[in-house]
C-alpha cells in the first residue's frame, strides 16, 4: 500500500515537472478592465453595442472565424426582429442535403440554422491562413483568461514592435498576445464598417463592440443567471429573517 502511494506521488511530481514549462512559457499579461455595461451583479447587457459588434463579426470575423454554437434565431436575444433575423440569415449561404438525386446543394440559411463556417474543413481553413487554424469564436470570451478585456486588448494591441524585438516571418506584433507575436493580422482599421445607428466606427469602438457580442454568445444567458441570482439572495435574506423570529419566539422563555 506505501509503494503503491509513493508511486503515485513520484508520477505526479513527475507530471508537474514536465507540465511546469508550459506555465512559465512567459510572463504574465495584465489586461485593462473595460468598463462593461454587463459588469456587476445587476449589470446587463447593451442591446445597440451587441448589434454593432455582430455587424462587425459578420463583415470582418466571418471571413475567418466561424460560431458554430450560435444559431441566428438567437439574434433575437439581442433586439433584433424576427423578420430581420430572417433576413440577416439569409445573407448567408449553408450546405444542406442530400437532395432526390443524392447531391449536397447551398441554399440560402433559415433562422434556424447555426451561423456557417467560412472554410469547409480544418485543412481548408490552415491553408488559406498560411498554416494557421483560426479559433472558433462561439465561447472564446470564456475560453481566454481575461474574457472581453483579454479580446478588446488584443484587437487594439496590434503597434509597431520595439526596436529590439524581432518578429518572425508572417507573424504580427500584438502587445497583449502572450509571446507578443500572433498569426492574425490586424484585422480592424478604421471606418472598416458603416454602423447603422451612425456611431464612428475606430478600432477602439468595434473592438469594444464585437468583444462585447462574443461576450453574450460565449454566455447568454448571463442576465437570466443575475436576475436568478437576485431572487435568490432575497429568498435567502426574508428565510433568514423568518428563522431568527421563529428561533428567538421558540426560545422566548428559556433563559
């Protein structure tokens, strides 16, 4: 039973040794905290900012990145109507099938369908990325440490490097990247897209925009959870109340 014990103990430290190199890759980054409308318990979720940062997913992400964990009837969550979503759907192009004579066909996509990938498969999307695999955006604000902060930090964190750093080939310098060198290319410039609502769109304001969306497609049910939340601490404060007077009530004459 020792052996067996120390055994187990010899493998583990053995584990954490390999795994110790992965953490101390770098130093640590510390992302600004943005002053989110969702932030705080009773913080909620800024219906105009969510539709400008899905224009910006749809106009410059989607080209890369796919959601395949959002469908576009939840764009209604976040104020659009439901002859829009159908609209906004159909501005996409989804494979279905097989049809009668067994062929796969495009058509035009349904509010029902999940948002398409722009590549059809993992090898597709390397190649026309010069190698690299572009993430999924679906839970990628949960995914990464410092949520939107980390994806509002990168998406401005794009600057000329120092002149002591060297950047390798086809790679970009990116201050907030761990390692400060990424793949993607700076993918916002300014007045790249044109809101609807007349907002100026700077990088600064759709980054801010589209981390935003990706924060409620990553959680969205995030107001649901505060506004259980809520219920329940006061739930829980009038239960208290009610025990204390029971307790001091049984316990009047006791002394």
């Amino acid at each position: 039973m020792k052996m067996t014990i120390k055994r187990s103990i010899l493998v583990a430290a053995v584990a954490l040794g390999f795994a110790a190199p992965a953490f101390a890759a770098g130093p640590a980054i510390e992302y600004q905290a943005q002053n989110w409308s969702f932030n705080g318990p009773f913080g909620t979720f800024d219906r105009g900012e969510l539709q400008r940062g899905y224009q910006v997913y749809k106009e410059v992400c989607a080209a890369c990145h796919s959601m395949k964990y959002v469908a576009f009837r939840n764009l209604r969550d976040i104020g659009f109507t439901e002859a829009e979503v159908k609209a906004l759907a159909a501005t996409f192009q989804v494979v279905d099938g097989p049809d009668d004579s067994g062929e796969m066909f495009e058509r035009p996509a349904l509010p029902s369908d999940k948002f398409p990938s722009p590549f059809p498969n993992e090898k597709a999307a390397r190649s026309a990325n010069g190698g690299a695999y572009p993430v999924d955006l679906s839970l990628v604000a949960k995914a990464r440490v410092g949520g939107p902060d980390y994806l509002y930090a990168l998406l401005t964190g794009y600057k000329e490097p120092p002149a002591d750093f060297t950047v390798g080939e086809g790679l970009h310098y990116n201050e907030a990247f761990p390692g400060h060198q990424i793949a993607m290319p700076q993918p916002l410039n300014a007045d790249q897209v044109t809101y609807a609502d007349g907002k100026p769109a700077t990088v600064e304001q759709m980054a801010r925009d589209v981390s935003a969306f990706l924060m409620w497609a990553a959680e969205p049910k995030l107001e649901d959870r505060k506004r259980m939340g809520l219920k329940v601490m006061i739930f829980l404060i009038i239960m208290t109340g009610l025990f204390f007077a029971a307790k001091k009530r049984i316990w009047r004459d006791v002394h």
